[in-house]
C-alpha cells in the first residue's frame, strides 16, 4: 500500500480552496493522495449567469469537481450520496460507515479536513469535521464495521488553520496559533489558480476572493494547516505534513 493523504471535504470546491496545492505537491513527490466529497453541491449557484437548470446541477458540480480533482492531482476520488445542507442532519451511522471503508481501504498515515469550526462555520464543514474524527477513531477498532476491512491507525488528523485561505497575504503567518504547518505550494500554484476555476457555476465567489486579486499568485503559495492529533511537532509551523512520523 503506497503512503497516503486522504482529504474529506463536504463540497465540491472545498478542495480547491484549501488542499489542491498540497494535493499537487505530494502527488509529484509520489505520496498517494486521495479525496472523500461528502455532498454534490446541489444547493450551490447554478453560476452567475446561470450555467445549468437547478435539476441538473449535482451533475454539473460533480464534473466540476472531477476536472479540479484531475488538475490538482488527486489519485483517487470517491463523491458520497450525502445531501448539501443537510449533512449535520444525516444519519451519521452512514457517514462514519461510509467514511471507515475509505479509511480502512487506503490506509492514510495522514487525514486533513475542516477544523472544527469548519473553516467558515458552515454546517456542513462542521459536520463533515466531526464525522472525520469519528470515522477515524472507528476504524482503528475491529468492532467497527468488522465487513469494512481489517482496521488501520491514522497517524496524524490535520485541519484547516484559523487564517481563511484567502486572508494569506499581508500577515504574519509563523508565529500565529494553529498555523502548524506552512505547505510550500508556489510551484504548484497554477495547479492550484487552474483548479479553483474549474468550478464554473461557483465563479463569483472564486473570482471575488482569489481568482481576480491582484495577488493571486502569493495568495496561492502557500497553504495552511493545524495539527489535530498526531507527534509532537519539532518545529511550529513546518513545512511537510509527514513532519515527525515514521516513513
């Protein structure tokens, strides 16, 4: 089994915001990376115009989504059944279960999603947060979904730093609490600016807070990540998601 990054998100474009530069990097640097969608979007903007009639938009989103997917370099992508704005309230036997089998089929040493504030407190990032943790405490206990695969230890749980994405620029990032880990994605930033505008019906809001700013390119330079759980870290921040483990 080759060395994994597993990212759990709820929306398509999630990854794009936060995790395509990373995804990019270590996917050159021949780490596995794999991506969970709990949602299709489908109460998302159908684009400013619209793109597609509201019925067709979780198709639209998911092919969105596979495209930016394609573009950062995730090796794997797995999109959930899971309703949008309605994942808080979903029944989360059938989110940990679904979650578990992904866990226990790549065997991640290390799993990044949305702090538990859910980067913007947006319910769904919240929920899929908590249900990221669960998942991971369930599927190192054999009496979890003894059908899901033999269980597996996750190593590191990393969320999303306290600084949103696009508030990069101009601040003092290094001495900042639960900036953990700084991620170096400059030379993948175009990966990054190429799969953020792969979300055609989310435009408005992807050109308002990266796309059209004149500092775009430092504001994708950098991604930032907080420690969950894991080995002490020697250093705050660092550079390398697998700081401090066995690889």
């Amino acid at each position: 089994m080759p060395q994994t990054i597993l990212f759990a998100y709820a929306h398509p474009d999630d990854e794009s915001f936060c995790g395509a530069g990373t995804a990019a990097r270590y996917h050159e640097a021949g780490i596995h990376v794999a991506l969970v969608m709990a949602t299709r979007g489908e109460r998302g903007t159908a684009g400013t115009p619209p793109l597609c009639s509201i019925d067709d938009l979780p198709l639209v989103r998911e092919a969105e989504l596979r495209e930016a997917a394609r573009i950062a370099g995730f090796d794997a992508l797995h999109v959930l059944d899971f309703k949008d704005q309605q994942l808080a309230s979903a029944n989360g036997d059938a989110v940990r279960g679904a979650l578990v089998s992904l866990v226990r089929r790549y065997q991640p040493i290390v799993v990044v999603t949305f702090d538990p504030e859910g980067m913007n407190r947006h319910p769904d990032h919240v929920a899929i947060s908590r249900y990221t943790s669960d998942a991971i405490a369930a599927a190192s206990d054999s009496r979890w979904y003894p059908d899901a695969g033999p269980p597996h230890r996750v190593e590191r749980l990393v969320w999303t730093a306290p600084i949103p994405p696009w508030e990069t620029t101009g601040v003092e990032l290094r001495d900042r609490p639960g900036v953990d880990f700084i991620i170096d994605t400059r030379r993948w930033w175009q990966q990054r600016r190429d799969a953020l505008a792969a979300h055609r019906t989310q435009r408005e809001g992807i050109d308002r807070l990266f796309l059209k700013r004149g500092d775009v390119e430092e504001l994708l330079a950098v991604e930032l990540f907080r420690q969950a759980f894991g080995p002490p870290l020697a250093t705050r921040p660092c550079d390398d998601l697998f700081a401090g483990l066995v690889r």
